[in-house]
C-alpha cells in the first residue's frame, strides 16, 4: 500500500519532510533479508531521523530503537523520518554504498527529493505520484487537520484524536510537543513526523477556537 | 471491537481514538454510562485498543467470524493477508519495482484506495468503482492485491455478494494497464465517483523510462495532466538499490 503517498499539505509546509523505507521483495530477494533490513536501519540512526520504524513491532514513541532494530523479520517494511534536506542526502549516499541489495524508497517533495538523489548519486528507477481524493469529499474534515492525519497512510491517526489535541493544548492538558508526540504514537510504522505535526498544531491552534464541555 | 460494560467506567479517554468515530456512550442498565461500539460502523482497526487508554481494561476485539473477518484483515496494518504476506492493505507494487519488474516501460500502476483518508468504504462502493474500470474492458487487476481475491468476477469487478456490506477503512483497487489507457481510466474513475458514498484516494505508477524531458521520462504523468488531473507536489520514488535488479529486454535503466 502506498502508506506514504497522499500526505496533504503546501509545498512550504512539506518541504523537510522527507520518509526513506526499504523491503524486500517477496519470493525474489526475501530470505534472509532481515538482516538488511536491520542494517538499513542502523543506517538510518546515523542520520538522526525523527522518528524510525517497523510495521511489525512499532515506532520509537511506542518502542525504544533498540527493539525495532533487534526485531526486524524477512517481510518487515522498516522507516526512517527526517526533517533535514543534508541528513537526507548522506542517507541517501550512505545506503548506496552500503549497497543492501534490499528495494529503497523515498517519499517527499518530488522536484526536491530528485535533486536529493542527484546528489547522493542514486537514479529515480520507479515513480509514483497521488492524483488526489476523489468522491464524497464534503465528507472530509477541514483540511488542516487532514494534513496532520494523513501523516499515517494507514489512516491510525484520528480525525476526532487531532481535534482532541487541539483541545488539550488549548485547555492546557498538555503542550504541542507532547501533542505532536500522542498523534505519532498509532502510526504503527513510524511514518509520521512529529516535527511537521508541531509545527501543524502551532499554526491550528492560532486559528481555531474550542469548546470544552 | 467491543466493551465490556461490566468493566467500563465510562471515562471517555477511547473515544477520540477511534477512526470511524464509532464509539459513543449509553447508560448501562445499571444506571451508569458506558462507551458503546456501533458495530455497523466499527472496522476492527485496533487503534483504540492499542492505545492502552483504557484504564480498566475494558475493550477486546472477539475473533471475527466470516465475512466481518475482512474488516481487520483490510484495517488493521498488524493483520497480514495470506495473498500478499504484507502487513496492510496493498501490494508491493513499486516499492520493489526495481526486483520485480512489475511496472515495465510503456505501462503504468494505477490504484483506487477506496475509504482514504480515513473515511471508510463499504464493499458495495468498491464493487461500484471496480466494475467501472472493468466495463472498459481488458482490464487485468492485480492478482496479489486482496481486493481481487474477493471478486467472484475478475472480468466484470463483482465482489463476493456476502461482503457486500462490510466496512473497512480503505481498500486499494489495483491494476496495471498500458500508458494509453490512462486518460479512459481517469474518465471512469471520474465518472463513478460522483456515484459513492465515500471518496477515494487515486494513484499513478510510472517507471523512469529512458529520455530527458520529464515527460520522456515519466509520460503516465504527462498523460494523467492532459486528462485535467493535477498531480500533487510529493511522491514516492524507488532507488534501484533492490538486487538482482530486474532487467527489461534491452531498454531498462
């Protein structure tokens, strides 16, 4: 599944926020491919990535970083976050040389992250691009709030969960960071970047009023 | 997913965990208030549970039975489907494309997520959108991807009438198909829309084919503008690293 196309946002706000992930492929160069996978996940610590995950165990706001790497398997999909165009690169040039053998994909800004690969010295090989949200979109939420919970391509994150948030911030339950940190946590494989989703609250929370019961 | 009234205390703290938005409260006969899943609503996520808010333990999930069973196998990403041994609810499609070769040069991937964002599809909805794209005829949809395994038709799109009814929170429609197809598939996928209940998140897959105008290199995309579908500003792109990398008879990069 396409777990970290269709992110909603402007180009202003999706710029420095980039997802790396890699898997094997099933039947093809799957045996044994934990390692790699484990691996690429070490490769991914080194470039301080915001948030990190496995689809199988979880991401570091439920599970510390040392299990998700232990606990990779041959089919798990692992994740690295970043919030740095720089890191993103030497990423980029670091599993190149690594040379896993393992499929590595990123998503973010497109223009952006090709410019990334030029420089790391790896070549886009396959593209994929969202043509948006067809159908009953009256049905949606406001779009800011879509642009946090889309975050999770899955759909973990709440739309009633972020207005939640809201509420909390605005009443002082808790604060944005530790909002931010609460909306990352049901995103099972750490795809969701708690860094944008702060930024995202802080500019919601500016704007929108609240009702507390 | 289900409460336990004997256990519930009525706090409220799942509540906004809930992606259908699907759990209210009711006063038990005992004259307390509970949380209460509407079941019809309900897609067996496990994000409530998972959320460890519950502070008495009160929520469990009883092992579905057929056809409700297709409810966590497509909502819940810890579920893995037997057809693709992937957690969630799609394929590999281009992630390993570099390794399988599934989309060569001179086709594209297209998917229909049915119920995304977090919006929900009933099978019904999915039968409508796949039996469009399939009324085009020669359309072959994925044979890994789950949804085709549900199809009793995979010429006309027709779902297994007892899953009809069934909710998930998303569903992915799958197929690949050559370039020239895609303006006839977006005028379907157009069309039918204004037809459902729930939207739908739509996709396209192209591989770097040789050239050096973006639009040598990518036509799916070129082709899906000319069809007056704006494409948004980020994507997903593979990086060759997969080995042993899949080579297409003479022109692959």
């Amino acid at each position: 599944m396409s777990h970290t196309l269709h992110r909603r946002g402007t180009p202003e706000n999706l710029k420095n926020d980039y997802v790396i992930f890699a898997m094997s492929a099933k039947g093809m160069n799957e045996i044994g491919s934990n390692e790699k996978l484990q691996q690429f996940l070490e490769i991914m610590q080194r470039f301080e990535p915001v948030n990190l995950g496995d689809m199988k165990t979880g991401n570091r706001f439920i599970k510390p970083d040392e299990t998700i790497v232990a606990n990779t398997r041959d089919t798990s999909i692992v994740h690295g976050v970043f919030d740095d165009r720089e890191k993103v690169i030497k990423a980029l040039a670091a599993l190149k040389e690594a040379d896993l053998g393992v499929s590595v994909i990123i998503s973010g800004l497109f223009d952006d992250v090709h410019d990334c690969c030029r420089e790391a010295g790896v070549e886009p090989h396959t593209c994929e691009k969202s043509l948006g949200i067809w159908g009953r979109t009256e049905r949606l939420p406001d779009e800011e709030i879509m642009q946090i919970t889309t975050m999770c391509g899955h759909g973990m994150v709440a739309f009633n969960l972020v207005r939640k948030m809201i509420e909390d911030i605005k009443t002082g339950r808790c604060t944005v960071k530790e909002a931010a940190e609460e909306l990352a946590k049901p995103c099972q494989c750490g795809v969701f970047n708690p860094g944008r989703a702060e930024a995202l609250l802080e500019e919601i929370i500016c704007l929108w009023g609240v009702h507390v019961a | 997913m289900k409460v336990d009234q004997a256990k519930c205390v009525g706090c409220g703290r799942c509540r906004a965990y809930c992606t259908m938005g699907a759990i209210d409260f009711v006063a038990s006969g005992r004259g307390r208030v509970c949380a209460e899943v509407d079941q019809y609503e309900c897609v067996d996520c496990g994000v409530c549970f998972r959320a460890e808010v519950c502070p008495t333990d009160a929520l469990y999930e009883p092992a579905p039975e057929w056809p409700r069973s297709v409810r966590s196998t497509f909502s819940n990403p810890l579920v893995e489907h037997k057809e693709t041994r992937i957690p969630g609810r799609g394929t590999e499609e281009m992630k390993t494309n570099d390794v399988t070769g599934r989309f060569k040069c001179g086709e594209a991937g297209m998917a229909v997520e049915m119920g995304r964002p977090s919006t929900g599809a009933r099978f019904h909805d999915i039968e409508k959108v796949a039996m469009a794209i399939a009324a085009l005829g020669n359309i072959t949809f994925e044979p890994k991807n789950p949804i085709t395994g549900l199809m009793v038709d995979k010429t006309t799109g027709r779902m297994n009438p007892e899953v009809l009814d069934e909710k998930v929170l998303s569903a992915i429609i799958e197929m690949t198909v050559p370039l020239e197809r895609i303006p006839a598939i977006i005028e379907a996928v157009r069309q039918v829309t204004k037809e459902i209940s729930t939207v739908c998140s739509f996709d396209l897959t192209c591989k770097v084919h040789p050239g050096e105008s973006q639009e040598q290199r990518l036509p799916a995309f070129e082709l899906a503008r000319r069809a007056g579908v704006r494409l948004t500003d980020n994507g997903k792109t593979n990086i060759g690293l997969g080995r042993p990398l899949f080579v297409e008879g003479g022109i692959s990069k």
